[in-house]
C-alpha cells in the first residue's frame, strides 16, 4: 500500500513553474513538491541517455520525498525518457506509482485549436529531434502538417533571466522566422518547452494575430484533474493540505530569487543533490 503524499512536478529548471501555476490555480487543494534541476539545466541539446539519466534520478528524489505521482512539467524529459521510465523502471521501482508526461495532454487539444490543419512545434533541439510531437499528433489527428523549430536559445535566455532584454527579441524573430518559412500557413503554434509562456509577449509581437499560440500550462492542469477523476485510487493519496515544497539542485537562494519573479511571490527553497 502506498502512504498518501504529494504531487511532484519536474523541470530542468524554472520553467515547469509555469506548469506548476497553472496546475495549484485548478487544483489548488493537493500539496505539491517541485524539483529543479538548475545545476544541470539546459537540458535541451543533451543526449537521449543523459536526459534520461538524469530525469530517473529526479523522480526518484521525488519519490524519495513521498510523491506517487510525478509529472514530468518539462517537454524534453517528456519526450526522452517518460516512455522508458514508464514501460521499464517504474514496474522494478514500484508499479504502483506512476509518471506522466506533457506532450500527450497538449497534442489532445491541437485538433481543436487549428482551423486550417497546419501546426507548428517550437522546442528545444531534444524535443523537436524526437519528433515526438509529429507522433503523438498524428495518433490522434493523421490530417494535421506539423512543422518543428528548434529554438536553442530560448531556454537558456529564460535561465538567465534575458527574456525581457532586447538580445531576446534577435532570436525570437529569428526562430519565428524560420518556421513561418518552413509553414507560412501555420495558424497554431504550441509553446512546446515549459520555459517559452516567459517569452510569450516578444513570440506574440512578432507573429499575427490571427495565429494561436498554445501555451500548455492550462492544458496540463485540466488533463491532470481529468487524470485524478479517473484513479480515484491516486487521488484518494494525495495530500490536500495546500501545501508546495521546493527543490532545486542548485543554490536555494539564486533558485528562490529567480523563482519569486516566475510565481509572484517569496517561496522557501531547499537544496537537494541528486544522483
Ligand atoms: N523546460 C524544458 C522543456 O520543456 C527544457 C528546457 C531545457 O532544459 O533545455 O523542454
């Protein structure tokens, strides 16, 4: 029998705050437990074994602090290691915790989103590599023309808090660009790295209006609610006690600092090492 405990949520870094918000604004009577790891992020050029590596080490620590549930709040784990951690380590770990990832939950909703079937992914180099939005997509929806961009410095200008500075808007236009070139029908853009939503006014004033630009925080929170619905065994062992711990594998106070400014409020961080 497992001992009721809370949600993790996992990023490289801060972006699956961005998640996270979203997740405590739906479902804000759960208790939570969010890990960074800031020591290693970027992981979006990293290689298929080290992603892996590196996000079994961080559902483990999450497990570790009591978690049945994680969510892997990060597209490039999603899309490199959910799928192992899933059908490999998690019946040796314990079969019954589980692991979700966000690439699923936002390919779902694109079939309702785009009016001319012509979507673009915007990712990390990982992600995109992956091709695993093309392939989750097409499962559900085989009509839709799904075109990727990398965008390789997206992320680290997140990390280190540029993304308001004009250095931004060179490789945002840029990147915007060249998937307008690939597609210049797409009329859906997804946001498919959790750290883009911090870059959404620079993405929106360089695109038209008449495209939708798809931030998934939203979606992940209705499919995770959706989720608990449906297993009322995992509901019925989370912790509801509206309570968040934080994590990082970096120092607690440089994650804080930059984690205020993500969720508009101080948090207390602690610093864990993982390996
Ligand atoms: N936030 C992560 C994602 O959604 C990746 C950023 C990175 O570590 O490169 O893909």
């Amino acid at each position: 029998m497992l001992k009721p405990g809370p949600i993790g949520v996992f990023d490289s870094g801060y972006g699956g705050l961005t998640i996270l918000s979203e997740i405590q604004e739906l479902l804000p009577q759960y208790d939570y437990c969010y890990l960074g790891d800031n020591s290693r992020a970027p992981y979006g050029d990293r290689s298929f074994d080290v992603v892996y590596q590196f996000t079994k080490q961080a559902v483990l620590a999450l497990f570790d602090r009591g978690c049945n549930l994680v969510i892997l709040a990060c597209n490039t784990a999603s899309a490199k290691a959910l799928r192992t951690i899933q059908q490999n380590d998690l019946p040796l770990i314990d079969p019954q915790k589980r692991v979700l990832g966000i690439i699923r939950p936002t390919a779902e909703i694109v079939g309702n989103m785009t009016q001319n079937r012509h979507v673009g992914i915007l990712g990390t180099v990982g992600t995109i590599q992956s091709e695993s939005y093309p392939i989750e997509i097409h499962k559900l929806f085989p009509d839709i023309k799904v075109t990727g961009e990398a965008c390789p410095m997206w992320a680290p200008l997140v990390e280190n808090r540029e993304y308001n500075n004009a250095g931004a808007d060179y490789f945002i236009k840029k990147n915007l660009d060249n998937i307008l070139l690939k597609d210049p029908q797409i009329d859906t853009l997804i946001l498919g790295c959790t750290h883009y939503p911090l870059l959404i006014d620079k993405i929106r004033y360089y695109l038209s209006p008449q495209i939708n630009i798809i931030s998934q925080g939203k979606y992940v929170a209705e499919s995770l609610k959706d989720y608990l619905s449906r297993h009322p065994e995992m509901e019925a062992i989370c912790t509801k006690e509206e309570a968040t711990r934080y994590f990082t594998t970096e120092a607690a106070d440089k994650f804080s600092g930059a984690a205020s400014i993500f969720l508009n409020k101080e948090i207390d961080v602690e610093r864990i090492i993982i390996d």
